[in-house]
C-alpha cells in the first residue's frame, strides 16, 4: 500500500502521541501541528517534525500541505474537558467546530484526501439502549458533544461535495498509555478516572471521588466501557488504511471494547495493580452522568482487521502507573 504523509493535528497530546508512535511504527510518514495548549513537546517522538502553531492557521497548513506533500490528516486537535464546554460553550463550538471547519477547508483547497476524526460517545448523550450502536439516537447532552457532532456533519456533507473522505471513531473512555511508556496522559489535573487513581496511588493525590453510588448498575457505580489507548491508536491506522484502500467510502465507528467496568471494579484493579488502598471518596452524582455506556463494537470489528491486545483492565492500569511514574521522573517529582 502507497503511504503518503499523515498530518497529525494535536500529535503533542494524549491520544495523537500515541496516534503519531503506531503510524511511525506502521512506516507512515508523519508531522504534527500542535499548538501546546494542553501538549507537550516531549510527547512528539524525535524524528517527527513538529509544527508549533493552530489548526486555524490557514497559511501555516496551505505551507505544510506543501512541503510534505500531505495525502492524510488524523484530527485529535481540539478541547477535551466536559463540565469546561457547559461553562464556556464558545470555545468548545470555536476550538472544536469552527477551528475544525477551517482545517477541513484548508484540507479541501490542498486537494487532502482522507481525514480521520476523534468523535465520542459523548455524541450520543445519555443513550436508552447499551450496549450503544452507531445508529443509536445523538443527543449529546453537553457543549462539548455538540461540538463533535456538528463537525460530522460537515465532514459527512464535505465528502459529499469534495474527492475527499472521512472515518470518524467515537470514542468511549480512553484510558492506559504506551506499552513501553514513551507516551502517556500528561496533563496536569487530568479528570480520566484511571488516570486520577494512578496518580492517587502514587501519593499525587489525597482521595478518589466515587461520584454517585446509586445507579442502576450491580454495585450502584457507574459503567464505562475502558479502552486502551495504544488498541486506540492502532484503530486510527487501520481505518486510515480502509479509507485508502476505499477512496469513496466514508466509515463512523464507535472504538471501545463492548463491555463495561464499574468505577468500584477500576478502583478494585488499582488498588490489586499497585498493591496500596486507595482513599475514596464516595459523593453525589454529577449531573447528565449515564448509568452505564458501553460501546457496540461490531461495526469496528467487522469492517477493520482490528484486534485489541490490551483489553484487559489490569494491563491498562499498569501501563498508566507505570507512564505516571515516567511522567514523575521527566517533571523531576520525588
Ligand atoms: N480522552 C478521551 O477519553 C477522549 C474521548 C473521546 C474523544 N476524545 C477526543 O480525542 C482528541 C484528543 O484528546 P486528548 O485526550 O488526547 O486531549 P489532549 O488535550 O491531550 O490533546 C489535544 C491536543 O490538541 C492540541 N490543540 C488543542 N487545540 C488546538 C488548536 N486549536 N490548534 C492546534 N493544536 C491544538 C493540544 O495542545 C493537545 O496537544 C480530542 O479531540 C478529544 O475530543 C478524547
């Protein structure tokens, strides 16, 4: 298969990092635009150029189209923290929409022909039926799920009108770090609850929050379906190369594994993993949480040769603790 270079727009964070090591690993050319808002130099492995500056940047991208001579674009750029978008809207339907808007025009004047997307379960708000298809009802229940489904819909009505087309994964809780942890999660006051218990473990924090206890799951806590981060990224590569593969087929796919841990199980796994108890803290509920999301995969399995190595909880947690005592060496932290 022909590889041409992939741009990869937010490579300096979590999910890009590891986006940017399995195309690398794969023999995909790369180079990242990132504008180090919430990334970190760090994260870009040597050897992949990084373009600091901003998704909006119309001469900046009109200039790296060129120079690499582009022919894909992975796009995880953008802002990622829920309860932030209920409180500041416009910059989740700006940093999220609209930038991303002017990336897709960008894409489109250079003649780009595959683009890949980080959309969300979020998209589908508080679902009726779980496990979640990808034709389940979208009724995000947040700014931030707006924001990503919006931008399907323009990446849907672009490939109609342009040679170009799209997959967009939806993701459900991302979580674990590279398997030889030269990437992880590193931003500071992280919310992912795997990623806050490790840090927990690790003396970086008093308490885990447990927020809600009376959910109609087997132990009241909610359900969330975990996927590893590396199983993640080696997603993005595969349908990066159906979209090759099939240039006038456009692809939505939920990325998780179909099954569900209660927070009480991650907390259990954490506390096993890292062979401390951790302080938790059991509290009200937040609102618009579901009692449990978990993904249906079979879309995913069925059109990708995709099969996850890292499902297994105890994996994920050990990859993140070891990442977060990486992390603590690269800051210096005792
Ligand atoms: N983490 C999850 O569980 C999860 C779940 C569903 C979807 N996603 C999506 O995955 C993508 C990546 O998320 P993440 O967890 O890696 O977050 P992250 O904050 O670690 O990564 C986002 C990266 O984009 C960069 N960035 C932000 N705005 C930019 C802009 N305007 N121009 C250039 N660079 C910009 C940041 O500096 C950062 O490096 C996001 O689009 C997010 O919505 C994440």
């Amino acid at each position: 298969m022909q590889r041409p270079p992939v741009l990869v727009t937010g490579g300096a964070g979590y999910i890009g990092s590891h986006a940017v090591l399995a195309l690398v690993d794969r023999g995909w050319p790369v180079c990242v635009i990132d504008n180090l808002v919430t990334g970190f130099r760090f994260a870009v492995p040597e050897g992949v150029t990084l373009y600091e500056g901003d998704i909006e940047d119309a001469a900046l991208l009109a200039r790296i189209f060129a120079e690499q001579q582009i022919g894909a674009i992975m796009h995880f750029a953008g802002s990622v923290v829920v309860p932030e978008s209920v409180e500041n809207p416009l910059k989740y339907y700006g940093n999220n929409t609209a930038k991303t808007r002017a990336l897709i025009e960008a894409a489109v004047k250079a003649g780009v022909p595959h683009f890949i997307f980080s959309s969300t379960a979020a998209t589908y708000g508080i679902p009726e039926v779980s496990p979640v298809t990808e034709d389940s009802p979208k009724q995000p229940i947040n700014p931030y799920g707006m924001s990503k489904l919006m931008t399907e819909f323009m990446l849907a009505d672009t490939a109609r009108a342009h040679p170009m087309n799209y997959c967009a994964l939806r993701y459900f809780n991302v979580a674990g770090a590279d398997p030889q942890a030269r990437t992880g999660q590193s931003t500071a006051g992280a919310t992912h609850l795997i990623k806050v218990a490790v840090e927990a473990a690790l003396g970086k924090r008093e308490s885990v929050g447990v927020f809600g206890t009376d959910f109609d799951t087997p132990d009241g806590t909610g359900v969330r379906d975990y996927i590893h981060v590396t199983d993640l990224a080696e997603a993005h590569v595969l349908a990066l190369e159906a979209l090759v593969a099939e240039p006038t087929r456009s692809l939505t796919m939920n990325c998780g594994y179909g099954r569900g841990f209660s927070v009480l199980e991650v907390l259990d796994a954490v506390d096993r993993v890292t062979n401390r108890t951790i302080d938790r803290r059991l509290q009200g509920r937040r609102a618009g949480d579901p009692d449990a999301l978990i993904s249906d995969n079979s879309r995913i399995k069925s059109t990708l040769p995709w099969v996850p190595r890292y499902a297994d909880l105890d994996v994920i947690v050990g990859h993140a603790l070891a990442w977060e005592r990486k992390l603590g060496e690269i800051r210096g932290e005792g």
